[in-house]
C-alpha cells in the first residue's frame, strides 16, 4: 500500500484527529493570502519604529503557504511559511489563539509540510525581523507525506527529476530556473509574432516520419487501422504552408526521437521551427543573432555568462566558420583527410572511430566533425556550407553543388541550432529523398529519411525561395541558466520505470528525533551527554509526550 510508511500513518492520524476537532483538513473555496514579498515591502517601515516594541497592530494581514520550520517553547511557536514568492516568520501562542486551539490543533497537529493560512498584525522580533503576529490560524491542506530531512534538502538526483513536485519544495531555485524557461518561450514566441511570422499548429502523428534523420516512436491508430508516428520534426508540414502561400510561419512545438538519453537528449523535446519566404540561410543566421540580442535585451542579462567552468561570450555577430575549413582549422584534421574518403575512413580508425566502410565522404566528414570539432566550439559559433549527402533538404549551393547552404549554431560544444536555404527542386527533391532510401537499404539505417512522395507532390505546385530553422528550447534554456543536463530544465524528464523504494525520511533522521519520546523537532533537542542520541530540553513535555503515547 502507498501509504504503510509508519511516518505517513502517523500524521494521518492526525489528520483525523483535525475532523475530530471539527476541522476540515482539506477545505474549499480559500483565498489567497498577501504574496510574502508584499508584506514584507508593506511592513518595512515598522523596522524603523523609534519605539522599544515594533509593531503596528492596527493592520492585518493573511499570509497563506507551506510550513517550512517549526519552533516549538512551550506556550508560544515561531514558523516560517513559503509562498511563491518567498519565507514570511510568523509567530502564535496559547493565549492569543482561540482557546484550545494552540495546545490540541496548531501545537499537535500542524507540522512541517502542511500548508495553512495565518492571519495577525506585523510585529519585529528581538532579533530584528520582520514577522506576522497570528490571532488566528487555519488548515488550508495537511500534508500526510513527510518531507526531506530539511538540513540536508533534496538531494537524491534521481528522485529530484521523478517527483518533481517535491523537489521545488525543498529547492526554491529549481522554480527560478523554469520561471526563467517560461519568460524565454514566451519571448521567443513575441519576438517572432513581433516579425509578422505567424504561429500556426502542425500535425503530432505523421503518416510517415520526416523532417530530420531520427528514429521515431510507432504507435497505431485503431480507428483508421494504420500505424502512425510520432512526430520527430514540423519542417515538412510547416513548408507545405509555404507552398501555400503563407510567407513566415513558425511553430513551437514538441518533437519524440525514439533515441539514446544524456545529458543533452531527452526522447521528447521543445522546438521553435520558422520558415520564411525569400529569404536564405545568410538572413537566417542575421535573425538568429538578432533573437539572441533580444533575449538577452530583455532578460536583462549579461553577454558574458558562465556556463560551468567556462564563460560563454554571446556577443554579436557570431563567428562564421565552413564545415570543412573547421575539420582543419579547429579540429586540427589534415586538409588532405578532409577531403579524401579513403584516407578520411583511415584517419578514424586510427583514432578508435567505428564507422561503417559504405558511408559516404559527407558521413565521414560529419564523424570527422563530431570526433575532433564539436566539444571546441565554446562560443556561438555559426559552423556553415556542409556537405549536400548529410544535408537531404537543403538547397545546393549555386557554386558548389557538393555543399549545401545550410548552418548549424553551436555553444559550449552543443548544438543550437540548424538552419538552411531550402530545397524547393522537387526533381532534386526526390532524388534526395531516393538517396535516404537507398543509404538506409545499405547500411541498415534506421534514422535515415523516408520516401515523402507527398511532400515532393506539394514542391511540384512551386515553393517560393525560402530559408528555415529549428532551434532546440531546452539546449537553449541551458546556456541561458546555467543548467548541465537537459533533465534540470524539463519539468518532467523521461524516466527509467521506478524501482521500489523507502518512502522518503522524515523530516527528523530516526537518529536525531527524542530516544523517549519520538520529538522529531530539532529546535527542542539536545545531544545525550553519553553515546549517541538526541533527548529533549523541556522534560516536563517529553514526559507529557511520553504519557500521550501510552494512552
């Protein structure tokens, strides 16, 4: 049963101990209290007061949130509650709660956890802060979970991504960081909207997987009896809109690769997709530093950012290097291995690179590229003009047809960004796509592009000149944050299936809670004078909670 942990049936009892007092654990229709921030601003002049005792009894406030810490001295409690916005010290006693309440409910039956409502007038304590005097206290929500041990937080990786809900509890930064995710996509979609683009929604399941080399997820559609696949990129559906007629559309926008999870991969991730009539991948890579720029404008960030151990540089323009000039000049590749299958296909098995002998040079290059260029581009850096066989939609070059005119932005060894002058030949269109086939029926491919004669049948009405770009969400709310693994910036991560676990320890360690009477608040507790242990400083209520037990 999800609920056997003795912990967990311990403050269930006590939620029932709250009906018993005639106290909803769980009520409805509760407003919201006075964000902590506020208070505290409101307030503020009270801690300027010339008068020995601080305070203005002649306001009142209710703050609503989740205790946090309790303190316990006989007839009186301090606590902090967090809202969204931060921790308010609140402070109750026997005398100026109803009677009854503070001995039977708030000193019982309100724990770490629960989150109440508190309502009183701002006083300063002794010690200079700013607190909530309470004159009356309600449950808002009791918690029967217990939280982490609150000295040493959250600190189990694994079950930080799992229960996520948990741990912005314990972690307030962990909410900074998707606050910041939420402004970024909320910029990124008013800067494109401020572009005249128009944000237009594309199909998830495709006929046929398409848009990028991926293998995709399979799922099947019981009403047409067909199978159907997830979508692994918007960029065919998205051009079919150009062919008609719509001149700058972009879609942010869920993707699923049925691929390999690091640091940097999750099987489903965000995108923002544009695609802009005559226009080329010169303009793309002009607009994707002009976003860059905006970002940061707005964010109100610096254009130095750590980023680890290293510092990231975001000033524009952004370097500018060819794909085979950057396997020479930044991966240190010989000139004549960049250019040369066979000696290329040598040069990776030198160096312990496994790859398939059928591969063309282009394939070869981009091993090349991963194996010695990638992990060196620490600041944007536009790496250009790659070879046409790995670039399958991208339009040729006029002055080389070996290489395409097509871009990819990296940082801090990560790519960005992938943008290109599109291919709108659909003769050249086909043939490309024949290739895929013919190069996944070769070497077993399972990522290699399909056959979209549908795509090529909407070429052949005419697409106008156009350029597009994918640019990865979740990479870029990592340079923006600071964050080294892409599972820190997605609410909720791909998991392996949950090993059965402990329920998670109390908020007290066994070890450091009252060896006679279970006291797990630390601010009471003192260590044993001989051998290990911890027993409380007020006999007098360790009894008392020692005799409650018994009963």
């Amino acid at each position: 049963m999800i609920f056997e942990n003795q912990y967990i049936q311990e403050r269930i009892k006590k939620t029932e101990k709250l009906r018993e007092e005639g106290i909803n654990p769980y009520p409805n229709q509760i407003q919201k209290g006075t964000p902590s921030t506020q208070f505290l601003e409101e307030c503020a002049d009270i801690q300027e007061q010339k008068s020995d005792e601080k305070k203005d009894e002649n306001r009142t406030y209710s703050l609503t949130g989740r205790l946090k810490f309790i303190r316990i001295m006989g007839k009186a409690a301090f606590a902090k509650i967090e809202d969204a916005h931060g921790l308010v010290q609140i402070y109750y006693n026997r005398d100026e709660l109803p009677e009854g309440f503070y001995n039977n409910v708030a000193k019982k039956l309100f724990e770490v956890g629960d989150i109440i409502e508190a309502t009183g007038y701002p006083f300063v304590t002794q010690t200079g802060e700013l607190t909530l005097h309470c004159k009356e206290m309600k449950i808002i929500s009791k918690a029967i979970s217990p939280l982490p041990e609150k000295f040493h937080g959250l600190q189990d990786q694994e079950l930080r991504y799992r229960q996520r809900y948990l741990d912005m509890i314990m972690n307030p930064g962990v909410k900074e960081n998707f606050v910041m995710r939420s402004k970024i996509v909320s910029m990124v979609r008013r800067f494109f909207e401020d572009k005249e683009f128009l944000e237009v929604e594309t199909p998830m399941m495709h006929p046929i997987p398409g848009g990028a080399n991926a293998k995709p997820f399979i799922t099947h559609h019981n009403a047409l009896d067909v199978e159907r696949y997830l979508r692994i990129a918007p960029e065919l559906y998205l051009k079919r809109l150009i062919v008609g007629g719509m001149e700058a559309v972009f879609e942010i926008n869920r993707n699923f690769r049925n691929e390999g999870m690091d640091h940097t991969h999750n099987p489903e991730f965000t995108m923002i997709e544009f695609y802009w009539a005559y226009k080329t991948y010169i303009e793309l890579m002009e607009i994707t530093e002009e976003l860059f720029d905006y970002l940061f404008d707005n964010l109100g960030l610096e254009r130095k950012l750590p980023y680890g151990e290293l510092e990231i540089d975001f000033a524009t323009p952004f370097a500018k290097v060819p794909y085979i000039e950057s396997l020479t000049t930044i991966g240190g590749v010989p000139a004549e291995v960049a250019t040369d299958k066979e000696k290329a296909l040598a040069y990776l098995q030198e160096h312990n690179v496994k790859v398939d002998p059928n591969l063309t040079l282009g394939y070869l290059q981009a091993e090349l590229f991963d194996e010695f260029v990638e992990g060196k581009l620490i600041n944007p850096t536009f790496i250009t003009d790659f070879p046409v066989d790995i670039s399958p939609l991208a339009r040729r070059s006029d002055e080389n047809p070996d290489i395409a005119e097509r871009f990819e932005l990296f940082m801090a060894g990560k790519e960005i960004a992938n943008g290109f002058s599109e291919l709108n030949d659909p003769i050249d269109q086909y043939e490309r796509f024949k290739g895929q086939v013919d190069a996944k029926e070769a070497t077993g491919d399972d990522e290699a592009m399909h056959m979209d004669t549908d795509y090529v049948k909407a070429l052949s009405y005419g697409m106008t000149p156009t350029a597009g770009e994918g640019i990865g969400i979740d990479r870029l709310v990592m340079m923006l944050t600071n964050q080294h693994s892409i599972r820190d910036v997605l609410l909720f991560p791909a998991m392996k299936p949950e090993v059965p676990r402990e329920e998670l320890a109390p908020v007290c360690a066994p070890e450091s809670k009252c060896k006679k009477c279970g006291n797990e608040n630390l601010i009471e507790l003192k260590p044993a004078k001989k051998g290990k242990g911890m027993f409380c400083i007020d006999v007098a209520a360790c009894k008392q909670r020692v005799q409650e037990k018994q009963k």
